[in-house]
C-alpha cells in the first residue's frame, strides 16, 4: 500500500514510518528540514520536501505518488508545554490551514482513506469514561476550548468530505520517547523543579497512550472501519493518582498541592481545567475494532 504521511518526522511520525515499512508498505513523509529528510531515509521512506502552506506543491507531489492512504500527523509543537501559549497559534494554523490543503490535495489524487490526528482528552464533560459519541469540549476554559474547537474543525470537516474515507483518532496524551512525558522529556524536568502542581483535590482524568502503541493503532485504522477511535489506555487516572507516581519515577520530589484559589490567582483558568476538569476516554471500540491493546502506564504499572 502507497502511504503519504504529514509530520512523519515527529514523535509519532518515525515510529509509524518504522512500523508500516515493516509491514511492506510503501511510504513517503512529509519534512521540512534536512535532518528530518535524512531521518526518514535511514528508515526506508521517501522524503517529500514540501510544506503543507503550499497547496500547489502539496498537489504536485501526492499526484506524482499517488497514495493511497493519506496520514495527517501535522503539528508545531514546542519543546515544552510550558511554551504552548506562545506556540498555540503557529500549531492551530498548521492543523486547520495546512491539514485543509493536505486534504484537498488527497481528494484531488484520488487516496481512498484519510487518517487524522485528533484529541483523546479534550471531551466533554460529564459522568465516567466518554464513548466516540461524546463531543469536545468547546465550552472549557479559554485554551481548551479553543484546542477543542479546532480538533472539532477537523473531525467535521473530515467527515464532511466527498469521495474519501475518514478516520479520526483521538489520541490520549502522548508519553514515551521523544514526547514531553518521558524521563527525558521537557514534563520530567518541569517535575524535577517543582512546577507540576496537584490543584485542589486533583480529579481530573487523563488519558494516556505510549507513542508506540499510538503508532500501531494508526497502523491497524489502515484498514478498519471509517469513523472515530479513542487511541488511550485501558485506565485513565486521577492527576492526584498519576503525578505523584509520574514524579518518583522521573526521580521529582513529590509535586506540590495548590488550593483552587492560589491556582486560579498563579497559574490561570486553564490550568485549573486540566487540574480538576478533564475527562477521561474510552477504548472500548479501538480494542474491539483496532485490536488494540494499550500497554499499562509506565509509572502506574506496578
């Protein structure tokens, strides 16, 4: 199978290329930089030097390759959560302005399938594990609404393609190997200095997925059904149960406890959110329909 991937030089982009090369597949990925370019040659793939803000080139090089299966992994991510506000912008426009011309250029080839990155643990609120007909939460606090809206953005304007088959995963927090959530990785020295923070009694859930086992569920979501996956673990945790586990294993003291009101006063309204709002997923039908099997946490498996 002819597979284009976009962002294939990122933390889920090489696992994925190793893994579909591995499988036989015929893969081109989309860089921008020459160490990406050289990257993916080392791995078997072609290299497509061509930037998603150029629809034109975009076309040229996905008629030249004629895939099958088009893989939007687009994002501009910085080293560090702690930069995202400044790096919101630059990401969105990618996500929405790029992936909009990744997509027109799929149509225009003739791919028969579009994968698109989505969100795990912007859902809307409400009682336990949410299922695939639950939402986003587009009514959260001002950045997750926002991070919600545009993760809407895509999914709609998927689905709402002519021709192509969609396939939206949403995908938990990423951690593992070139992720922010590693003991390498910029979240383990936010730990190390103090910076993660336990707000109020801690109740948000999160939903986690190893960038490995991401990996293999997009590969898996080649030939499944159309429609929307929940690429997380078996077990949302609590922030109050994750963190401190998340801590001793990155060797961090245990993270300090902020009340509601020191929070919302030193660290804003989105970081309550995140602290006491979140909801958490279910992977009821990737595992049923991906035959996905998550591995447990890595800090929460004992």
């Amino acid at each position: 199978m002819r597979i284009l991937i976009a962002g294939a030089s990122g933390a889920i982009g090489l696992p994925l290329v190793t893994g579909l090369i591995s499988q036989g597949h015929e893969v081109m990925g989309m860089t921008r930089s020459d160490a990406g370019a050289e990257a993916l040659q080392k791995l078997g793939a072609s290299p497509a030097r061509v930037s998603a803000f150029d629809p034109g080139g975009l076309t040229k090089v996905l008629q030249g390759f004629r895939p099958e299966v088009v893989i939007d992994q687009l994002t501009s991510l910085p080293k560090s959560p702690a930069d995202m506000p400044r790096a919101h912008d630059a990401d969105r426009k990618l996500r929405i302005e790029g992936g909009g011309h990744l997509l027109q250029a799929a149509l225009a080839c003739g791919a028969r399938r579009y994968i698109q990155q989505s969100s795990g643990f912007f859902l809307a609120p409400g009682s336990g594990l949410a299922d695939e007909s639950i939402g986003l939460a587009v009514d959260a606090s001002p950045a997750v609404a926002d991070h919600a809206r545009s993760y809407t953005e895509l999914e709609s304007r998927l689905f709402a393609a002519v021709g192509i088959e969609g396939v939206a995963l949403r995908y938990g927090f990423f951690y593992g190997p070139r992720t922010w959530y590693h003991p390498e990785g910029a979240c383990a020295d936010m730990a190390r200095r103090g910076e993660l923070a336990i707000i109020g009694k801690g109740e948000a859930v999160w939903s986690w997925v190893h960038i490995d086992d991401a990996a293999l569920a997009t590969m898996a979501a080649l030939k499944a059904p159309p429609g929307i996956y929940h690429v997380v673990d078996d077990n949302p945790a609590p922030v109050s149960q994750w963190l401190p586990a998340f801590a001793a294993f990155v060797g961090a003291p245990p993270p300090p406890r902020l009340s509601i009101e020191v929070a919302l006063a030193t660290r804003g309204e989105d970081a309550i959110y995140y602290g006491t709002k979140l909801r958490g997923a279910s992977n009821t039908k990737a595992k049923g329909l991906l035959s996905f099997q998550p591995r447990p946490l890595e800090w929460l498996k004992d």
